[in-house]
C-alpha cells in the first residue's frame, strides 16, 4: 500500500511530538507500505514569521511573504528526517520546489496545477519514507507559493492523487467527524462513514476538522480520506463517495458563530436595487453568506444578510458609500446571531427534515429569523444565547447520539 | 555600475540593523546603480537551528542540515525585502534554487559550480534590488547544499565574478583588513589597499574578516573587493591584484592562538618514518600546519608539528595506535603556543625581513620554536604569554603604525 500521511503544526509542535509522529509513520512502513509524510509548518512557527514581518512592513509583499513562511515547513520536514534518522530508518524530506509543486501564482493563495511525482516514486523505490513540506509551491517562475488556509490538507490529498495513494489520513487532534461539536452537545458522536457532499457543507459551515477546498479535491479525484486523531489510535472518520447504502437522514449538526447580520430597512421597491447592492459589496470582496428579502410596506421592502463578523463594518460603509441616504431608511446590525445546520445525504430523499428542526427549535422556543437550504443541508440563523440548547435539541430530534 | 554587496548575520541581526542595511542599498540604488545583496542568517538563528537539529539528533544527516539550514538565509532575505519594500524601493528576494547557485553534491561544504544569472539580469533590468540567499546552493538533483565556513562571502564573491560586477562589498563589523588586530596592537592602521595573496595568507592564519576560499575565488576571477563596515560609512580595505607598484614589506602581522605543538622525541632514523607519520594523521583527516624535524643523538630525531587545538588529542591518539612504543622515547605536547605571521607581497624581492622580524623578537626576549614561511609570509612559534609583546615589537620594527 501507499499511504499519504498529513500532521498538522501541533502535532510536530515540540521534540517528543515530532517522534511520536516519526513512530506512527515508521509503523507502517515497517509493514512493508510506501509512506509519504506531508507535514505543516511547527507550532506557532507561522504567527511568529508573520509578527516579525508584520513588525518590519505591515503591508508586506505577498510574495515575500510566502517567501518567508514557506520556510517553516522546511523546518518541519528536515527535523521530521533527522528524527526519523534518530530511529534508524531511511528517510528524505522535499521542498515544494524539490518534488515539484507546481501552482498559480497568486500569492498566499494559489492554486494546485501539477504535481511531478518521478521525484518522490523514485525515492519511495528506495525504500525511504517521504516527508513532504505542505501548503507550499512554485510557479512557472520559480518563485515560492503558500496555499492559502487549509493549505496542507490540500497538498496531501493532491499527493494522494497524483500517486494514485490507496489511503489518505489527515491527522489532526480530535478523533474524526463528529455530529455536533462534542464541547457543545453531550450525546455528539464520532462518524464513521461520511460522504464527500456531507463533510463538504459541514467543512463549508465552519466545523474545522478539514477545510472544503481539501475534501473538493479529494471527491474530484475519488481519494478516499480518513480523519483522525494524531494522539490516541481510535479509527477516525472515513470520508468517502456516496455509495447510495449509507445515506443518513441528517448526519451531523453544526454551528457557527462568526456570522452579523445587516438589516437594510426601507429600501425603495424598484427593480434592480438587490442588483446594486450585492454588486457593490462583491466589489469590495465582501463575501454574503444568507440572504433574506421581505416586502415592507409603502412600496418599499427591507433586505437583510449575513456576512462574516470582521468584515460587517467594512459592508456597512460600502452601503453607506453607495446608497444615498435618501433611498433607506436605515441599515441595522446584530453581531450576537449564529448560524446552525444539519447536514445529511439522505435528505434528498426524505421530505420534512428542514420541517422536524423547525419543530425541534419551536419547541425549545428557539426563534429562527433566516433560513437557507441546499440538497443535503438546512441552515437557520438564531439568536446566539439560544446556540447551546438550540443544538442539543436539534441533535436529539434526529436521535444522533443513538 | 553593477554592486554586489554582502552583509553577514549579526548586520541583520534584528529590525534595526535589517533598516540600515536597506538604507545602504537604497543609497547605491538611488544614485543608478544596480545592486545585488547577498545576506547571512540573522544573527544566532544558524546555531538555534543547529542546537534543535542536534536534541533531535545527535549525529544528523548532512544532507537534512543542509535543508534545515538553508531556511535561515531564507528568512534573511525575505524581511530585507519587506523592509526594503517598506521604503518604497521594487525589490525581489531569491533563494539558491531561484538563482540557481549550482554547486557539488557534497552536503556542508558543497563548492559551487556554475551560477545562471537570467533571473537576476532579469529582475536588475526591471529596476529591482535583488536579494540572494548567501552560504546556499543546489546540487544536480535539486538538493539543497550548504557551501560549509566562509559560504556567504564565497557567494557574494561568485555573483560578482558571474555578472561582472564592478564592485563587491564584503560588508563586516570591523573597518576593514588592519595590519594587526587593534585589541591586541595599540598602533595598528587599517590598510587601504592590499593584494589577494597577502589577504590570503591573512585569511589562512585566521585573521578573519574574510575567509580565504572567498580571497581565492575573487583572484581567480579577478573580482576586486571591498571589506567595510555596515556600522558606518569608512572607506574599508580594497583587495586586488598585485600591480607590482605599491608593494609593501610587511602589510600585517597577524596571530593564531589556535595551535598545539605535538613533538614526537627519540623516533628511530630510518626512511620513511616521517611519511608514515604524517599518512596516518592525513587518514584520520587530521590537518598538520608547522612541520620541523631535527636530528637527535644516537641514531634518532625529533618530528615537531602544530595542529588546532581541538584536534590535538585525536592526533596523539592516532600516533600512539599507529606507532608501537618502541618506536619513540616519548609524545610530547605543548598547547599554550602560538603562531605568529607576518604576511607582504614586498619580501618576495626584499631579502632580510625574515631576520628583522627575528631580531626583534630577539630584542624583546621572545623565544622561537618553530619557523615556516611561503615567498609572502614568515611564521613563527611562540608562547601563548609573549603574544601581545611580540605582536607589538615585529608591528614597531616594520613600522606599520606609520
């Protein structure tokens, strides 16, 4: 077998976890598989790159700064290599540019487009056990790219594709996928199975573990991933194609709190001015998540969305600045909103699942001011003081500690 | 003009020192001039490094050192070109492999091979600054090299040879090449102007400042150079060719308390003996600088030689492995030694400064143990007590303070 194996920066934060990793990779290869390591960037190594730059430019290059961070994965890698060393097995760690990694290059968030792998087949060949930087590339220019959040994630699933991996474990330090978050609901449970739509609107609904733009890659190249935890031996969550056997009902809830809503009331009732007002948010890369339009009355109507918290500021001057103060009547914020959703393949099938959580709010008397749907998910928006008891009585109705 | 400037780790030690640098630069971009920087690790991050490597693993692979290292020069470059960006200037980092610095495959003292200069011509025609990686290279497989002691020099000294360069700065924390080392010679003067082979035979006693591999490759191409201060605006020491007209007899004198004597008493006189001797230092890649042999009484000799300090007790202990007892009365060792030079192009055609720098030893009652020259260079054997007196009366006799 090959296996692809990525450690987040905790999990090479220090000495003892950097051989604790080195242990769990040599396991397997002393089975006989060909292993290839993907590793982050050391503890806080990242944040405290970024302070010194920030403390030079606050305004810095975005190359430089990919010049600068990709070295903390180097660091990782080598110091993986020599503990490896220190056990006695052979090993070689590789640089974006030395495997290759080839990427766009928009800096600080560019795009996978080719990965070489002679490089790491020929080294596999020999017997070594293949350490990888991840979140990083070069472009066609040779200079030095970062990924962008959720970086290293996708550096290995893209490895496990362009090596035809037979598995991918993304190590991290919780168990797997849960249901709920298992600090906010007592009865969370650990999944087993997952499929690749299901992780993606929970990934997309903020509940960490893996980032969307990973488990994209991995359903566009069927590879089959597992999470788990990098401290204890627990089996993880598999996440893989929807084979039609498995579709739960609703496979997981969850919730996120970096969400403000902006009302803007009174609107004049003409045609076009939804238009203008998204238009001129998304100039300004402001990023709209839930949308709600009701009628008001006196032929004007209100239109209300959430966008993430730290740019609500940012989206109210930019409406300020292109809507006279003439065409509203006022613009109103609340910060303390969440937004919570349930997930599941099987909804698809199964009508009156959006209707059972509506129950299960009213009865908890959870108000529900936005709603927005897709295939396989149900997200409202809440008060955040109800976020707690709001959860734990979605997670019962879909008895999802069972 | 093209300037190649070269700045070591303690002159970019910290933000400050990063500023004053770029300000540097910035002086020379402003007047026209394109400008190429070459930059050391900041200032103790190569050892911080070193010590992580070395918890891990004690005997570490060089080639890993060499992949954990190179990131130092990295981080260098980057900040420079944010605070170079921060001042308003187009500026560019590259690393090894961006250059690309081609060098042998040897891991920590690889030596370079060929330099591309495309990108770099490339980024100077666009107005940029160009910051290099100094101490770094790459091997024919793409595996990062380090160029081992004196590397950065050897990199800035190679730019300027490959770009035809018509400067090179070697940027230091003292003023420039002296005639003596101003702690220990009240009257030393710095030089303005000396030869490569003076410098060289400075740089071989470990005059410091410049490292000789960098003095070498610099005569080899014919690159003149300059060694100045980054802590003020002195006009340094130039090296070059020797033009045959301002040849002096003694530019400096210089010590290296670096030594041990190891005399070897009572060996039997047969042939051979001093080969055998000195093969079986050579295997065990012990370095033997001084070398007298005298004829001692009854159909024995004395073999005296100097080696560093710290590899003094290896050498004895391969004598005494290789030597059956018999063979010698007695292994004796001496460390508080020193070797005492004087180094001037003017000699070679002015016979008798080997005697006046006896004589004045002589008239200060210091004693000479051993005695080795080259057509530029006198060294004696001193004691380690009679340093700085003697360092003083040969600085008077040749009258170097003038």
């Amino acid at each position: 077998m090959l296996i692809v194996k990525k450690f987040g920066g905790t999990s090479v934060g220090n000495k003892e976890r950097i051989f604790n990793v080195a242990r769990r990779c040599i396991e397997d290869y002393k089975k006989g598989h060909d292993v290839v390591v993907v590793l982050s960037a050391m503890g806080k190594s990242t944040d405290e790159l970024i302070y010194k730059a920030k403390d030079i430019n606050p305004n810095p290059s975005k190359r430089e700064m990919d010049m600068l961070l990709t070295t903390g994965e180097q660091v990782s890698v080598s110091l993986m290599a020599l503990a490896m060393g220190a056990l006695g097995v052979p090993c070689i760690s590789l640089n974006a540019f030395q495997v290759a990694m080839h990427t766009t290059h928009r800096y600080g968030n560019a795009r996978l487009k080719r990965i070489d792998n002679d490089r790491i087949r020929n080294e596999l060949e020999q017997r070594k056990i293949v350490i990888v930087t991840g979140f990083q590339g070069v472009d066609k220019y040779d200079n030095l790219t970062t990924l962008g959040r959720g970086g290293s994630d996708t550096t290995a699933v893209a490895l496990a594709a362009a090596l035809h991996a037979d598995a991918c474990e993304i190590y991290t330090d919780v168990d797997g996928v849960y249901t709920a978050d298992p600090r906010l609901v007592k009865g969370a449970r650990k999944l087993d199975v997952i499929t690749y739509d299901e992780m993606l609107e929970l990934s997309t609904l903020g509940a960490g573990v893996l980032h969307n733009r990973s488990v994209e890659l991995a359903k566009k190249y069927g590879v089959q991933l597992v999470v788990r935890s990098s401290l204890n031996e627990n089996e993880g969550t598999i996440i893989k194609e929807d084979t039609g056997m498995e579709k739960m009902l609703v496979s997981g809830v969850a919730v996120d709190k970096n969400a403000t809503r902006i009302a803007v009331i009174g609107l004049k009732d003409e045609p076009g001015v939804a238009f203008r007002l998204f238009d001129a948010l998304a100039k300004y890369n402001i990023n709209v998540d839930m949308i709600l339009q009701s009628v008001g009355r006196d032929g004007t109507k209100d239109i209300s969305f959430t966008v993430e918290e730290d740019v609500a500021d940012d989206a109210a001057a930019v409406l300020e600045k292109h809507f006279p103060k003439s065409q509203y009547k006022e613009i109103k914020m609340k910060r303390e909103v969440a937004k919570l959703s349930i997930v599941g393949a099987g909804m698809q099938t199964n009508p009156g699942v959006a209707a059972s959580m509506f129950e299960a709010l009213y009865n908890v008397g959870v108000n529900i001011s936005m709603i927005s749907t897709s295939e396989i998910r149900v997200t409202v928006l809440i008060d955040e003081k109800y976020v707690d008891v709001a959860m734990n009585a979605v997670h019962d109705k879909f008895s999802l500690a069972d």
